[in-house]
C-alpha cells in the first residue's frame, strides 16, 4: 500500500481552530487571544475556509454575527460546537495521510505533552468531529502519543523531527529509536526519518516540537530559527542545531537549501518574567500565503522578508502574536491544516 504524509503545502480545503472558551486557561486575557484568532480567521478566509470548534452554542452565535461584521463569506465560515480543553489544534487535530490516492486521518493519542495539562476533551475531538460528519474521508484512531507540532513532512517519504519529543519516555515509553521509526513508517510511508539532537526555546511546553525549530518550505529547503547572541542561552544548542541542519541530505544526496530565521529580543511574561517561546519558525502555509507570527520586534521585517525568499509566489502575513506566546505557543500551534477533499461539504453541528 502506498502511503503518504502529506506536506502543509499540499492544496487545502480549510485551516482547523479551536476556539478558548471562559474556563480555559486563557480566561485573564481571552480578550486578546480572541483578538488574535479573528485576526487568523479573516486572514485564511481571503484564500480558503476555517472550521472553528466552538465551547457552546453562545460563542457560536456571537463568532457567526461578528465575524458576518467583519467582512468574512459565509460559506467559508464553519462553526461547530464542540468543547476542548485548549486552543492548541496542532497538536489535538487529525494527520492526514493519503493511501493509494484516497485520504485518511489518522488520529492520535494527545496527553497535553506527556502529561502536563488536562487533554481529556482535547483528546476526543477529532472522533466527535467526526462522528458529527464535518470530515469527508474516513478517521483511523491511533493508540500512540503523538502530536501534529512534532513532526514535519516533506511528502516525497522524508519527516523532520526531535529527539527530545518523539523519543521521550513521557510519550511512548519502551519505544526506542527503531520502533519509533518503524510506526512512522507504517502509519506514514516513510522511508528516512532526519533526527535533530540539539534545539530549544525557554518557555517551551512541548519538549521540544520541531515545528518551533525548523520547518521544510518545500523538498529542499528547511527554515530554521538561528540565535546570533552568543550571550543568549540558547546560542549553544541552537548553534548545534544549526550545525546538524547543515549536515542533513536531501534523498539525492545534495544539501538542504537553510533559511536562517532571525532571533527576536528575549520576550517574558509580565507578569512573573520568565520567558516566553518567541519563534518564526512557527508559521503557517496556506493556499497562496505564509502566516508569519510578530512579536512587535525589529526582526519581525527579516523574518518576513526571509520567509518572503523561502515561498515565492507566496502572500507573506504577519499576524501579532505577542498574545499567544503568554500560553507558551505560537501562530502554527494554534492551527491543523485540512488538506484539499478531507472536509464535509454539508454543514452540521457537533453536540
């Protein structure tokens, strides 16, 4: 059987969002967040639709009228009541594969990273939305851990990923480097699995998900977040990334084609100081754009104007993400994109 990992850059029906509800853990400031998510949706709508799971019928309603307000087609707005734990799809949201042409979503185990938040809703929202028929081609449930943010694919057989995600023992404990790569290889055809050893971001929850780190822009080049402070503590591992990237081969034996992302100033919370997970890297391809996270930072134009170089053809976005980075996440965390003939072109409602 022929069996494929889709790339993000393969065509899309819709970006997946998850809207926070009042109890979330982004209740002292849902107004910001909420800003940031309409920011998104408006952005996404100019090229493709959004399904937006909602916590209750309330938000819905409102969402619907205000996002009616601000301009957003109807027909490329979906909102579905469906209650999660956290706003963070990447890592809750379905894998797509495709199987001898036809798609399939693979759906995963999510324990909030190994354990460290509630994930119990989170973790059965892909089967609800399924089950409610928002999805156009079958979901396989999966019973390993596994999050969409750890894993990049290039879709020619290639996947990107860390050491420090896929093989911690808070995941998949007992499973070694083969057995994981064996897993990947049946659920997603892949043929070579590029390990990266070294890399990190202070404030970071997931372990170290690649897709904070370094990102494939197509087959043959790969963005990576470079630190050029030799005083920032991240310079050592982040140097030792960037020396492994610049080790990887593409299957043809050529090297990868490195886009050095710039280093924004130390960002930290206002409220106790530590510091927050500032990343480019953390980006979203859509069908003709790049969303590109901004920090309100000088380097915010290089990163643009990199990433403009890296998707030619491409509208490059900058979306103000000062406010999700106080959860620990970023632009790219917050969406799962669904590939072109994977969502239901009817409309209903998940109870």
């Amino acid at each position: 059987m022929a069996i494929r990992l889709l790339p993000e850059w393969h065509p899309q029906d819709a970006v997946q969002l998850t809207w926070p509800g009042p109890e979330s853990d982004w209740a002292p400031m849902l107004e910001r967040i909420e800003a940031t998510l309409e920011a998104m949706v408006v952005a996404i709508t100019r090229y493709q639709s959004v399904l937006v799971s909602v916590p209750d019928t309330a938000t819905r309603t409102h969402l619907a009228g205000r996002f009616a307000h601000l301009g957003v087609p109807g027909e490329r707005l979906r909102l579905v009541v469906a209650p999660a734990d956290d706003t963070w799809a990447r890592d809750h949201g379905p894998l797509t594969v495709e199987e001898n042409g036809a798609l399939r979503l693979h759906d995963y185990v999510f324990t909030g990273w190994g354990g460290k938040f509630p994930a119990g809703r989170d973790n059965t929202l892909t089967r609800r939305l399924a089950e409610a028929g928002l999805y156009a081609c079958p979901v396989s449930e999966r019973g390993l851990v596994l999050e969409g943010g750890a894993i990049e694919s290039d879709g020619e057989g290639t996947l990107l990923t860390t050491e420090a995600c896929l093989l911690n023992p808070n995941r998949n404990p007992g499973l070694d480097r083969q057995a994981v790569e064996d897993w990947l290889h049946e659920d997603f055809g892949v043929t070579r699995v590029l390990w990266l050893a070294h890399g990190h971001l202070e404030g970071d929850d997931t372990d170290s998900h690649v897709d904070t780190l370094a990102r494939f822009c197509d087959p043959g080049t790969i963005a990576y977040v470079r630190c050029d402070d030799p005083r920032d503590p991240h310079f050592p591992a982040l140097s030792a990334m960037e020396a492994e990237l610049r080790a990887l081969r593409r299957i043809d034996g050529e090297p990868y084609r490195l886009v050095p992302l710039p280093w924004p100033r130390p960002c930290l919370d206002p409220v106790d100081g530590h510091r927050l997970p500032a990343t480019y890297a953390n980006f979203l391809i859509i069908n003709g754009a790049v969303l590109v996270p901004t920090y309100g930072d000088a380097a915010d134009t290089r990163a643009l104007t990199a990433l403009a170089g890296a998707f030619p053809g491409r509208d490059i976005i900058p979306i103000d993400c000062l406010s999700v980075i106080r959860q620990h996440g970023s632009l790219h965390c917050l969406t799962m994109q669904l590939p072109k003939g994977s969502l239901a072109i009817e409309k209903t409602a998940a109870t």
